[in-house]
C-alpha cells in the first residue's frame, strides 16, 4: 500500500517537471529577437489605421524635407547619395541670414528621428521598416536610413526591451547623435560664435527628439500605450513647423534664393572680373611651340585681337542653348571662356524664368526682373581687355533688349527700389535713342519725367524720414545689435542704400545733362546731345567718337564743356588729367561740366594729400580741396553736387 502510494506521488513529480520542462522548450522556439510592442496588444482595424496615418505623414514629411533641400517635392530617381549637413544650412538657405531655418530644421530633424523609433517600439521592427523606405525613397538620404534602421533593430531588440521605455528609446539615439556629429562636414566658419551656431540645428534637434520621446512614452503609459497616441502629436508638429517656416520665411523665398539670388551677376564666377594674363601666356607658348618660326610679339598680338573678337556682342549670335560663331576662327582659350560667359547668361535667365512662372505675383518678381534685365545689359569692357588683359565686366549700359524688362518693372512695380533704376535706364534710353528717325524735343522730355519721377521715388527712400527711422530703429535694437549683429544680418537688399545715393546721382547727372542748358532750338545740337548720351564708355571707339563730336561741334555749342570733361575723365596720365580738369574749371566755372571737375579734381587731391609725406604739401591740398567743395557748395546749394561735396567735406576731416 505505502510502495503503491510513493508510484504514484513519484510519478506525479515526474509528470509535473516534465510539464514545466516543456513549457520552456516552447518558450525558447516561440522567442523571437524582435519583440511586439505594447501597442500590438490592442487589435482591430483601428491600429492599422493610425499606423498608415502616420506613415502618410512621414511621407509627407520627407519630402517636404526634400522640397527644401533640393527644390523638388518627389525624385524617385537617384542620386540617393548623403550629403554632409552643414552646405544645406549655407544654401539655399543661409541660417545666418534666416535664423528661424533654426529652429525649422531642428524640429524636421527630430521628427525624423524620432518617428520610426517610436514606431518600432511600440508596434515592432517590421512596422518600422515601410518608414526607413520613405528617408531612403523620398528623402534621399541614405546615411539616416542606415543609422534609423539601427536604431529601429536596437529598439525592437528582446535584450535591450529595458524594462523603462523611455531609457530604451534615448539609447536608441546614439546611431543618430553619430550622424550628426561625424556627417556635418568641414566648418567654414572662423569666428567662434558662428562656428558654433552651424552645429545649433543638430543639438536642438536631439532635444527635441528626447522631448518627444518623453512626451509620448509617458502619455502613452497612461493611455496604456493605445495605437493613437502617435499620431495627434506627430500631426499637429509636422503642421505647426509647416505653418511657422512659411509665416517666417516662405517657400517663395527659398526659391528666390535658390534660383534668383545665386544666380544674380553679383555672385556667378563667369561675371566676375579676373585676370586672363595667365592664359595668353599659356596660349603664346603652345603657339610658339606650334609655330617657331613666327615671333612672339606678333603671336601675341593675334591672340589678344581673337579675344577682342571672342567677346564682340556683334559677333556672337545666342540662339536658344547653341552659340553660333562664324566668320573668325578664334583660340581655344577665347572660344572656351566666350562661351561660358554667354552660357552663364541662358542658364541665369532659364532660373529667373522658372521662378517668375512658379511665383505669379509674388512681390520678389520686381527684383527677379531686375536682375534678368542686369544679365540681359551685361557686357565685357572691350577696353579693359585690350588695355589691361582683363575681363571686366559691366551692366550700367542699357540696350534696347532689356527695354521691355525695365517697362514691366515700371507698370508693375512702379513703387520699388528697383523701379528707380528702371526709370533711369530707360530714361538713358530715351534720350540716347536713334536721333535720325525719332522727335527728339519729345524723347527728351519723357526721359526728364522718368527721371523727375525716380528723383523723386529715390528720395522717398533714401529721405530724412527713413534715415531717422533707421537711426531709432538702431538704438532700440542695439543691445541686440552689439551682441548677435556680427553673427545674424538680414539679407541684403537687391539695391542697397549706397546703390541708392549712386543711383541718385546718375539720374542727377543726366537730368543735367539733357537739361534745357545743353539743347538749344537746333535740331543738329539735339542729335548730337542724342549720341553723346548714348556713348559707351567701355567700347573700344569711345575716344573717337568724343573726338568726332568735337570736330563737329557748331559755334557756340553747349554740349563743349560735356565732351571736353568726358575727354578729361578718360585720360590716363594722372598729371595730364589733374591739368585738363583744372582748364575746365577755369572756363566753365558755373557750367554743370565745371562744377563737375571741381569734385572730380577735389577727390584727386585729397588721394593726393593721403599718399603725401611733407605736412606742407598735405595742408595745401587740404585747402585746395576745400575751396573746391565749398565752391560747388555756394554755387548750386540744392543740387546733387553740393549734397557729394558735403559728403566728402564729412568724411574727410579738413579743418
């Protein structure tokens, strides 16, 4: 009886280790190393839901990501290659001229971050993996996928499942704070503050990428960890960072300076001035070696007439994206460099037109004319490469192509900065215009309106009234100022206070110029005040053609003293111009060309004082200087002239 009750009792035992041993068995082939999250304990159509939502807003995320980066909402094709951090806060968008790209970056960054963490923590790894397709596919960045897809595995990770999400989430990030540290790229910056500020986007990204965290894994511990707790808060930032760029910056201005700003002549290398010394030598030694025979004085000098002829506007005919050159054979190196200048010229225009198509209306569009009307005006100084073996390139000059630009800019935008210019470009264009087929005496008084009306808008803006806003507004803002204004500028306008006051004094200038003191009744006197205006100063017969309006100048003529100071200013002897300026002044003391002089000769002078080592000499041309100034002063008190003469008797302490 005991034997038959210990059988049973042991086997009982038996039974019951054998049951637990199985049960652990089972254990070890259903444990997998990605694990569900809390939120698969929920089931029904409603997780699935709010898990497409949020993909669709990640989606969306992306490639708005995308739009600001590249300028393109969707490019499924490649390259899918990453670029370093750091050039994407430098351009389009400078975070030095628009801070609030700050804060916009860092909290499209922690979003990133932030989403397919969550996702995979509280759904599971392969819940996560459609969200990685999207920074790969759709934001084209293939170093965050991989750090994502790590950081995602970790999350999901059986072994690293702490027992406190929010820990488990934290240490997910390092894949992602690496990426940030080891992929900005090379800093520009010298000054220490800005140095600093281009690493700001990333760490207050990783802020916010713990505020998140800490913010959804705690509400979600109370809704206990519900499907929906994502969705309400990654929407309503994704909306709320949307909202506030496009309420502090704008996409429009992204664009403008994506496709405008970087394209205007102020910044394109092939419109900047530059040497070509280096490569006439180079092309004389290649053509030495060519043809030893010839000499190098007359090698060189048919190189530099290929250039000249390289850079004539009357040779080279654009037609669409083709150059067409014919008639001459130029060098490679003239051909090469012709070339790029008028490509640089089509691909600006394309930008500028692409922008004016996408932005309709948009108060940018002034300045995107202005500047297409800038490329279309843009020439190489014919007599700075002939002279100095330099490209030099100016706009100053309108030409009838760039006519219509400044017309819009006018009748659209006749109350902006930039419309001053166009009334003074098409003002020169007028006076200048064809004197043999056109009624000059009315060509003269519509360019002296256009000008009288950009006179007038120019001083609106550059009046007292501005100028002592802008004083209030500095002191107001100093303690600001003295702190962040070496680190933070705004943008720069598209015309400047300083273009401004130039501008000022061209319109000035032609005012007088084509004012009733220099026309008489005499249409011959009108036609040759017509082609002086139109003389450009930079083409290769400038000096002829003053000559040969002086040969033909009727007695008496009141254009002499014009042409005479023209002649002056183009002399390149210093000694020969301080004397030809002097004469004027003698003869045409109360002449616009003799008030002229005395400010051009005044500014000699006191170049003059600078470089002087005997006090005696720099008093002398202190005087002298002075006397000239308060002449013109006395002489036209309200003119443009005395306004100068007064801001160079500032700047120049004379006494």
């Amino acid at each position: 009886m005991l034997l038959r009750k210990a059988k049973k009792l042991c086997h009982g035992r038996l039974g019951r280790v054998y049951a637990i041993n199985m049960d652990q068995n089972n254990e070890i082939r259903q444990r997998r190393w990605f694990t569900n999250g809390a939120s698969m304990a929920h089931t029904g159509w409603s997780r699935t839901a709010l898990w497409v939502v949020n993909l669709s807003l990640y989606a969306l995320l992306n490639m708005f990501y995308l739009r600001l980066k590249t300028g393109l909402w969707l490019q499924l094709e490649g390259p899918y290659n990453t670029e370093t951090l750091i050039p994407t806060l430098l351009s389009p968008l400078n975070i030095f001229q628009f801070p609030d790209y700050i804060i916009v970056t860092a909290l499209l960054m922690g979003l990133l971050c932030t989403v397919p963490i969550l996702t995979a923590q509280l759904y599971n790894f392969f819940y996560a993996i459609p969200f990685l397709f999207a920074v790969f596919f759709l934001g084209h960045n293939t170093i965050l996928t991989f750090c994502l897809a790590v950081s995602c595995a970790a999350v999901s990770f059986e072994p690293l499942r702490f027992k406190s999400k929010f820990v488990a989430a934290i240490s997910a990030l390092l894949p992602e704070a690496l990426y940030w540290v080891f992929f900005s790229g090379q800093n520009p910056q010298q000054d220490a503050l800005r140095w600093a500020v281009l690493y700001a986007p990333w760490a207050i990204a990783l802020l916010v990428c713990v505020i998140l965290l800490g913010v959804i894994l705690g509400l979600g511990h109370f809704l206990r960890y519900r499907p929906g707790v994502l969705m309400p808060i990654f929407g309503f930032l994704l909306a709320g960072t949307v909202w506030y760029f496009h309420l502090s910056i704008g996409m429009n201005e992204r664009d403008f300076q994506a496709e405008v700003y970087r394209y205007n002549p102020r910044l394109v290398a092939d419109f900047q001035d530059r040497s070509i010394k280096g490569l006439l030598e180079e092309e004389l030694a290649l053509q030495q070696r060519q043809a030893p025979f010839l000499s190098a004085e007359l090698l060189a000098r048919q190189i530099r007439m290929e250039w000249r002829w390289a850079f004539n506007p009357n040779v080279n005919s654009v037609s669409g994206n083709s150059i067409e050159l014919s008639g001459w054979n130029p060098m490679a190196m003239a051909r090469a460099e012709a070339s790029r200048f008028v490509f640089a010229k089509i691909t600006s225009s394309t930008y500028f037109d692409h922008f004016i198509k996408n932005h309709p209306g948009d108060p940018r569009e002034a300045d995107t004319l202005y500047y297409k009307a800038l490329i279309v005006d843009i020439k190489v100084d014919s007599q700075a490469l002939r002279d100095e073996d330099m490209l030099r390139f100016y706009d100053n000059v309108p030409s009838i192509h760039s006519q219509a630009i400044w017309n819009d800019i006018i009748e659209r935008f006749g109350r902006t900065a930039v419309s001053v210019e166009a009334r003074w470009r098409l003002g020169l264009l007028l006076a200048g215009g064809n004197p043999q087929n056109s009624d000059l005496t009315k060509n003269f008084d519509d360019a002296l309106e256009l000008l009288r009306q950009g006179r007038q808008l120019c001083q609106q803006l550059c009046g007292q009234f501005n100028s002592a806003l802008r004083i209030e507004t500095t002191k107001q803002s100093f303690f600001w100022n003295s702190r962040l204004g070496a680190i933070f500028t705004p943008p720069p306008p598209t015309v400047s206070d300083e273009e401004l006051l130039s501008l000022r004094d061209r319109i000035e200038r032609l005012i007088l110029l084509i004012s009733p003191e220099n026309r008489t009744s005499r249409q011959s006197n009108d036609i040759r005040l017509s082609k002086f205006v139109a003389l450009d100063a930079c083409q290769f017969n400038y000096e002829d053609k003053l000559k040969e309006l002086m040969l033909n100048a009727p007695k008496p003529d009141p254009l002499v003293d014009n042409i005479e100071l023209a002649q002056a200013m183009v002399e390149k002897d210093p000694d020969d111009k301080r004397a030809r300026l002097t004469d004027i002044i003698k003869r045409y003391p109360q002449r616009d060309a003799g008030l002229q002089a005395m400010l051009e000769l005044a500014r000699i002078l006191l170049e003059d004082r600078k470089s002087s080592e005997h006090r005696a000499d720099r008093q002398n041309l202190r005087q002298k200087s002075l006397e000239l100034l308060n002449n013109i002063i006395s002489s036209r008190p309200d003119s443009y002239l005395a306004l100068d003469a007064q801001k160079i008797i500032d700047e120049n302490p004379l006494q």
